[in-house]
C-alpha cells in the first residue's frame, strides 16, 4: 500500500465528473487501499479517487462516533438521496466542514441531515448506507467529489469570496498542485 498525494483545489480532475467504474480489477483493488491508506495518513473521515487524480467513481470513507464504534468502507459507483435541507444558516459549531482537497480551512455549510447510498463494494455486493448527522454529511461529501464539487463551491457568498482569496495566496489555483500527507507542512 502507499500514500498517494492529495489534489488542491485548482486540479483539473477535481472539477470533471467522474467515470463509473466498469470494472472491479487488481488496479482498482490497489486503488482502494491506497485510498484507505491516504485518508488515514492525512487524516481524513473520507476520501474520494478524484482527491487523488483518478478521476473513477469511487468513495471510502472511516469515521468513529462518539461511543467509540467504528464506521469504514469504500463504494463503487454510488448514488445519493438526501432528504431536503432544513432552511436557514448553517450553524458555524455544528455544521462546519473541511476537505483535504482545501486542506487546513473549514467553513458553515449547510447539509441534509440523511443520507442514504446504494453501490458496490469491492466484491461487486450491493451496498446500500442509510446514515444521518455526521455520516450523512460525509457521505454527501464524498458524493459531491464524484460529480467535480468541492465542497467550498456551495458556500455561502462571503464564505465563497473567503475561500478563493485563501485559494490565490497560497497558489492553489493551478491545475497539478496536491500535497502528500504525513509529509507536507499544510500550515500557511
């Protein structure tokens, strides 16, 4: 297994529409457990292939909730229903999240709060997540990489303005930028 680098904000990749996977082979095998590999390095709660400039549909995700239990799994080819969004401004404590692809910065935004995922794994068996709170938002996420969203491109306006100057002075706008966790110093 190893660390893959982590795509910035300006990569290409990360704002195409991924590929679905046809088919689930040796490479995408090696590709998962980097994956998992990475998102633990970094450390990340999920990590979407685009983040690591594979541009196929494939998420894994790994989160403990407060009472210890463990949360972890990857999913091919997955498909999102959310329930609708509650209205009003997202709460800066409760709802703030980060990306390793903005890596450093987190910002309020507003997510449903259920989620369910249906795909496959990477044994080709059917996979179907139905979550809320926390895991809601990851899956939702994760989701968004797949479709060329970060989460930074749903801001509200003034966060939004925030964000693309903290993406200008630290030259994350240029296509080819990443950082490899457990080795690059991300304090900017």
């Amino acid at each position: 297994m190893a660390v893959l680098p982590i795509r910035i904000m300006g990569d290409p990749v990360l704002h195409a529409p991924a590929a679905p996977v046809a088919e689930i082979d040796d490479d995408i095998h090696q590709l998962v457990q980097d994956m998992y590999e990475t998102m633990d390095a970094a450390p990340g709660v999920g990590l979407a292939a685009p983040q690591v400039g594979v541009g196929l549909r494939i998420f894994t995700y790994s989160y403990t909730d407060d009472d210890g239990a463990p949360w972890r799994g990857v999913v091919i080819n997955p498909e999102l229903w959310i329930a609708p969004l509650e209205p009003g401004e997202p709460d800066p404590d409760e709802e703030s999240e980060g990306c390793l692809s903005f890596p450093g910065e987190r910002f309020p935004l507003r997510r449903s709060e259920r989620a369910r995922v249906t795909g496959i794994d990477l044994e080709g068996q059917q996979v179907d997540i139905e979550v809320d709170g926390w895991r809601a938002r990851i899956l939702q996420h994760e989701f968004d990489h797949l479709d060329g969203v970060l989460y930074v491109d749903r801001l509200a306006d003034r966060d939004w303005r925030t964000a693309q100057k903290i993406s200008r002075k630290r030259g994350w706008g240029t296509p080819g930028n990443s950082w490899m966790p457990g080795v690059d110093d991300l304090d900017a």
